[in-house]
C-alpha cells in the first residue's frame, strides 16, 4: 500500500527543493533542483522561471504516478519577496526579476515623497528602503519603467501563490508574503498602505496561509496549499513543540531572530538597526532583526587564517575553553578586537590586532565572543520590556559551534536555549499549515530535534 504523503516546495535563490511528509510529518524523501539563470528583457540575469514552471509540474507528476508514494497535497514556500504580474487571462507577463536588479532611484523617492517622506514610510510599513527587495517598490518601478507591461497587468501575486495559482486556478494573496518587508503593509492600521488604492495596484484579496482548495489532476484529487512565506513557516513547528513564549534565531549566513511574541510598534531605532516586522499566517504583526552574522564570521576568519597561515576550516575542530574565556575576558575587558566599538555597530576592524593572541585558537574565542555580544544585541532589539518569554530557539550553521552556543546561553541564564539541527524545518511549517485540510485530524507530536542546552541556567 503506497504511503500517503504531502509535498513541499521550497524555492531558494539558487536551488530549489523537493520534500515528501507522511502522515506524521517525518520527512521522508528529498529531492533538489538546481534553479537555472536566464536574462531578463534588459539583460539582467535572472532565475528562469519558466523553469520553475516546468520543474514543480512535472515533479506533481511524477508523484501522481509515484508507486510508493499517494500524493494527497502539496504546498509552497520561497524565501525572497519575489512577484509575477498576470494579465487579464492569468497569463504571466513578467520574469522573476532579479531582487538586485539596479533601478532609477527616482522611482522609489518619488513614491516615498508622495507619502510622508522615507523615514515615515519605511516605519508605517515596517520595511526599510531596499530597493527591488521591497516587492512594492518592484511594482512601483514596473508601473514607471514599464508602463506599457502594468497597464496589462491585471493582478500581481507573490511567488508562492503564482505557484499555487498554476494548480488552483485561484488567485489570492496571503499575508506573510506581503508582510514582509513589501512596502506594502501599513502597520498602524493594519492594512495595505494608502499607496496600494491611490496608485490603483491590482492586489487580489486575502486568504489565510492555512487556505486550500481542491484540485483534479489526471483524475486524481488533490489539496493545494495556497502558499507560506518561509520565514514564518519556520515558526509553525515551534508553535507546535511548545505552548511557551519563545525567540527563535536563525543563525546563518544572515542572522534572523523571530519575536512572534511582540505585537510592539516598531520603533524609528529598530527600524535604523535592521529590525522589521512580519505578518503572521492569522494577520498579526511580530518584529524580527537581522544582521549578516556569516559574511561577517567568514571575512574575519580568512584575515586570521593568512595571520596564522592554518587553513580556513580549521575552526570547527575548537572546543570551548573556559579558562581562554576567562583570560580574554580579563585582555580585553569587553572591548573588541575585530570588530568598531559602539552599540549596533558590525563594521569589521581593516587591521585588526591579531599580534595580541597566543595562537589561533585564543584568536577564534575573541571572535565568537565578539559575534556573540552582536547577535545578543540584535536578539535584544525585538524583546519588549516586558515579556513572558521562557524559550530561545537556535537553528542554523552557528546553532552546530560549541563556542557561539555556550555564549549565548550564559547570556540568557533566565531562559531555557534549545538547539536544532533540523535541515528543513521552513518546508516542514509549509506542510504543517495544510495538514488539516489533508488528514482531518489533530497534527501530530513533532521531533524537530530540540537539544538544551544547560550552560549558564540559573
């Protein structure tokens, strides 16, 4: 008898991913596909998205037709605001333009002048001035640049749902897609900013991330998810774990730290410091910070590696050393070696003093105390003065070094740390939202792979 499954598909920047749940939503086949560059119509690389097209239909395929897996749903996440502008037919009209992409920047100054200038209308819609990273501005670029194309387009979907869509037929928006720093949510008085209705962008409406419809493909009926941002579908299999308030940081090449908890305003400072705010799949504001904790790591330590001449991997065979702690604590007395002095600053030192170490291995505590007291920083900012919280989560690459971890537990000794390697907990929230709709029952105990970490409770 075939296993009943549901199938996630995650779409990164360069690869994307295939994952298959069972009934109790233990991953059990995964399939990746290398995403494919294209140009777009002013040359500028891009990924193919007709490939993407291509790639999720026969996959949806292949599992119809699968002899050890029934395919009873699937749904999708992706990680960038990327957008697909439909004509009145439901024809695409656009590529998947390039989050990079360099545009005039009159055009978003033109919208910001419009609105309060950029500092009140970064703040009301909680997303700082990125350029084609805001998906407002895209829309806003495209009704300037490219007129002609906008006066075609008759609806605009974020990529989740196009995907969806090409199943569904139904056309929708869902709110952590928009919420994320689109430029498109007004957070004082949640809903889409006045510029959505006086520049007549044609945003379908909304639908929970939950929503699902049925669909018949080859004579088989299947639910199709209408699609979750990434970011907060890695919060659902939290949500699931625990019924205590907690932050989950995930800690990689950006550090993004998640406050699902802290319904607060977001401040002119926070926003200055590289916090904004999502929506939750139920419509609720949460803040986040972010910093590029990785880039940051890696472009200190191949200044080390050339100092001590070792070689660049040679990290991730330290052990934490209490006594090097301890006398770097004495050196140094909280000032940074590696890094400019001042709060929220992450600039990175041009010579930095390696003569003041022994050896590499005191060299590589300096840094992750120093990378630790930044990501303490930034896990700060999105906690309000009161809280109840009882838990910090850490996922990700950082979430596998001794050193970091220990740091940031003895940081928080009032709250219980928990680490997870768990490779893809985005797509397992993905398959989480929909599984009511699927099985039509309560969800299942969830082993995300949550280890405690004892240093530094009190």
């Amino acid at each position: 008898m075939k296993e009943k499954i549901i199938a996630v598909f995650e779409i990164g920047n360069f690869n994307g991913k295939l994952l298959l749940y069972n009934h109790d939503l233990i991953q059990v086949a995964e399939f990746e596909e290398k995403l494919l560059i294209t140009r777009d119509e002013d040359g500028l690389e891009c990924v193919d998205i007709e490939l993407i097209e291509k790639w999720v239909k026969k996959s949806v395929l292949m599992l119809i037709h699968s002899s050890e897996w029934d395919l009873a749903a699937f749904n999708f996440t992706s990680y960038d605001p990327a957008l697909i502008f439909l004509d009145s037919h439901g024809k695409r009209l656009t590529p998947l333009y390039n989050q990079s992409k360099p545009i005039d920047k009159c055009i978003p100054e033109q919208l910001y002048n419009r609105y309060g200038g950029m500092d009140e209308f970064c703040l009301q819609t909680a997303s700082p001035a990125i350029g084609m990273k805001n998906s407002g501005i895209q829309i806003f670029w495209l009704k300037n640049a490219k007129p002609e194309v906008f006066a075609r387009t008759k609806y605009i979907l974020h990529l989740p749902q196009y995907l969806s869509y090409l199943f569904s037929e139904s056309i929708f928006s869902e709110y952590t897609s928009t919420g994320y720093h689109s430029a498109l949510w007004d957070f004082d008085n949640m809903k889409y900013h006045k510029w959505v209705k006086a520049e007549s962008i044609p945003l379908p409406d909304f639908v929970h991330s939950g929503k699902t419809f049925e669909v018949n493909i080859e004579g088989k009926k299947i639910i199709v998810g209408v699609g979750i941002n990434d970011i907060v579908a890695c919060l659902q299999p939290f949500f699931s774990v625990t019924d205590k308030e907690f932050i989950l940081a995930s800690t990689g090449n950006d550090c993004v730290t998640l406050n699902p908890f802290n319904r607060e305003r977001l401040t002119a400072e926070q926003l200055a410091n590289d916090c904004l705010c999502f929506l939750s799949n139920d419509m609720q504001p949460f803040k986040s910070s972010m910093f590029s904790m990785g880039q940051l790591h890696d472009a200190v330590l191949q200044k080390m590696s050339r100092y001590f001449k070792i070689q660049g991997d040679s990290f991730k065979l330290i052990k934490p050393d209490m006594k090097l702690f301890n006398k770097l604590s004495t050196m140094f007395r909280g000032g940074r070696i590696f890094f400019n002095e001042g709060e929220y600053t992450r600039e990175i030192k041009d010579e930095p003093d390696l003569f003041e170490f022994d050896h590499f291995v005191e060299a590589y505590h300096q840094l992750m105390i120093e990378l630790s007291d930044i990501t303490v920083e930034a896990i700060n900012l999105v906690i309000p003065k009161h809280d109840n919280l009882e838990n910090l989560f850490l996922t990700g690459r950082f979430s596998k070094n001794d050193l970091f971890i220990k740091l940031i537990a003895s940081s928080y000794p009032h709250l219980k740390v928990f680490t997870t390697d768990h490779p893809n907990i985005s797509a397992l929230g993905a398959a989480l939202s929909i599984y009511g709709s699927v099985f039509n029952e309560d969800k299942p105990i969830l082993d995300i792979g949550l280890t405690e970490c004892l240093i530094g409770r009190g």
